[in-house]
C-alpha cells in the first residue's frame, strides 16, 4: 500500500487555522516577552510567531492595507508621543545634543556601511539596520527605500533586544529601577478625540495605498500629528487595545515574510551583526561618558540618551529607571527627526560609497 508522504504545514491547514495558530502563538509570546520585561512585546512576539508559523510552510500574508492601517498606528504613536518642549530642550543644551546625537548617527552609519561593505546583508540592508531612530519606524521605512525588511527587523529588535538588556542591568546595578504602574488595556476613551485619531490614520492609509507615499502610513500621521498635537488642534487618542492591534499586524506583516532561506541567511549574520551592535552600544556609552565629564550629565540619564536602542524602546525603558526623562526623550526625539529626515538619502549615498546598490 502506498502511503502518501506528509503533506506541509502550507497545503495541510487552511487559512483560518493558519491566523489561528498564529494568534495563538502570538498570544503565548507576548505574555512570555512581558514576563521577563522586554521592550516592544507586543510587536516581537507576533512577528515571532509569524516566523514560526512561515517557517512552517504557511502562505498567510497581512493584506498590503493592513500594513498601512499598522504604520499608521504607529505614526499616530509617535506623533503623540513629541512634545514641542523638546525644541527648547535642545536649543538650550545644542552643543550637548550636537555632540549626542551627532556621534550616534556618525558611528551608527559607519559600522552600517562596513557591514555592507562586507556584504554580510545585502544592498541599503545593513545601513538601515544600524540606524539609531525608532526600531518599528526604521522598519518601515526601509522597506518602503528598497531594503530587507525582514533583515532590518531582524538587526533593529536584535539591537533593542541587547540595549535592554544592558540597561536593565546598568541600572540594576546602581540601584535605579522602579516598577511601571501596570497596564489598563480599556480605559474610559474620550471618543471625540478617538474620531479625529482614526481619521488622521485613515489619512496615512490614504496616502499609502492611493497617492502612494513612500512610508506614507507611518510619515503623513506622524509629521500631521505632531503639528496639530502641539498646535493644541487635536488630542491624539490610542486605546492600549488600539496599539496592541497595530502592533500584531506590523508584527505578522514582518515575521510571515520570513522564510527558512531568510532564516539561515540571519543564522549566518549573526554573529557579525551581534559584533557590530556590540561595538555600537559600547562606542554610544563612551559619548555618554563624555556627556557625563563634559556636561555634568547624570551617567544613566547619558548612556540611556545617547543609547542606539530606538526612540521607542528607549521610552520605555527610560520610564521604568530614574532618570531625567525629558532630557533622554529630547535627545532621542531629536536624533529619530534627524535620521527619518536623511535616512533614505544617507543609506543611498553610503551604499554607493560601499559598491552596493539594491535593485
């Protein structure tokens, strides 16, 4: 009697039991994430569980809209989360910010240059990859200017992965961690508010998938929120349910990419790439300690400032230590304005200089 080889995971299980496993495993680790306190868990463990439910063999894909709808979720997030002060922060303190965030960016783009000099990811892979803004926005964007996004995701939370690591233990050590108060994920919304967040989202989509913006569901709602935020012409309203849903898409959107070919290829960088954002943290916290000598900065408050981990996750973890939050998210802030600014030009011009070009 013949009997039919076992069929894979793709041609066995239709697409309900696909988007049911990967909710399922989404769900498992997130809780697993938040339990050790990881920065971003809502986004890492659905795009987990989207690389494991593709690695399996599954053909679920987030529809091109439903990656808008996330980028736009995460413009509105951002948006609200730039307060005008931060003008005046740096306008004080711009030889301070001019020496933080100018080192960052400097280094952070050489070590992406001498990775695709090397050719350890391919094309403007590597540049984005090494770029010290946002990990979620620096995603984005980069596929939107011809990278990886699947390698850009895999450097950027890798990254984010290792500051956290290293700051929880920085300031385990000098005794400066407190709790964040714990979650409300349905708290009373203020629906006006909500009404005109949605539509600024809708914006972005717009923009996205009919005037065909680059980056335009994260760009439009991010640069049009923070205007009309700190114009006091809006209040920007994101439900935690919200933000997890946004989160999960942009999560499946990345991790049901990857393939088993995508995976060996980051098993083989990895260690390279783990070198190079190694090198990068170590090299940020000396610009720290020089902020520490030169400017009278509290040391955590520094290395945290000029940490490479993301505007985002460094939020986070800025609000869990005892630190001079404005300080650390105006200069993160500021860094994250300047690289979304020049990213896409800077990673053409430095992949050119490396003899590497997308196609």
């Amino acid at each position: 009697m013949n009997v039919s080889p076992p069929q894979p995971f793709k041609m066995r299980a239709r697409s309900s039991v696909q988007w049911s496993a990967a909710l399922g495993l989404s769900v498992v680790f997130i809780a697993a994430l938040e339990a050790v306190h990881v920065p971003a868990a809502l986004l890492l463990g659905p795009m987990i569980a989207g690389i494991a439910v593709s690695s399996l063999g599954g053909t679920i894909r987030v529809p091109d809209t439903g990656f808008a709808v996330a980028q736009a979720v995460v413009g509105c997030m951002i948006a609200r989360n730039i307060p005008v002060s931060i003008v005046g922060e740096a306008a004080r303190n711009w030889p301070v910010f001019l020496l933080g965030v100018g080192s960052t960016i400097a280094m952070a783009a050489l070590i992406g240059w001498m990775l695709t000099r090397w050719r350890v990811l391919p094309g403007t892979t590597a540049i984005w990859g090494s770029s010290p803004g946002a990990a979620t926005a620096m995603t984005v964007m980069a596929e939107a200017f011809g990278a990886d996004i699947r390698l850009v995701a895999f450097m950027q939370y890798l990254r984010v992965l290792c500051v956290a690591a290293v700051a929880s233990v920085v300031a385990g050590v000098v005794g400066r961690g407190h709790p964040i108060a714990a979650l409300v994920w349905f708290p009373p919304v203020a629906w006006g508010s909500f009404a005109e967040t949605l539509a600024l989202a809708a914006l972005g989509v717009f923009a996205a998938r009919v005037l065909k913006v680059r980056a335009g569901g994260l760009i439009v709602p991010l640069a049009v929120g923070s205007v009309l935020m700190n114009t006091g012409l809006m209040r920007i309203e994101l439900p935690p349910w919200l933000l997890a849903g946004g989160y999960a898409l942009l999560g499946w959107s990345i991790g049901l990419r990857f393939t088993r070919a995508i995976l060996v290829y980051a098993a083989r960088a990895l260690p390279r790439v783990l070198l190079a954002i190694m090198v990068l943290i170590g090299t940020c916290a000396g610009f720290g300690l020089i902020l520490v000598y030169a400017a009278g900065v509290d040391p955590l408050t520094a290395y945290l400032a000029t940490s490479p981990g993301g505007a985002d996750s460094v939020a986070i973890i800025a609000a869990s230590t005892k630190v001079d939050v404005p300080f650390v998210l105006a200069m993160q802030i500021t860094r994250f304005a300047i690289v979304i600014l020049t990213g896409p030009a800077l990673a053409r011009f430095l992949a050119g200089r490396a003899g590497e070009q997308n196609p």
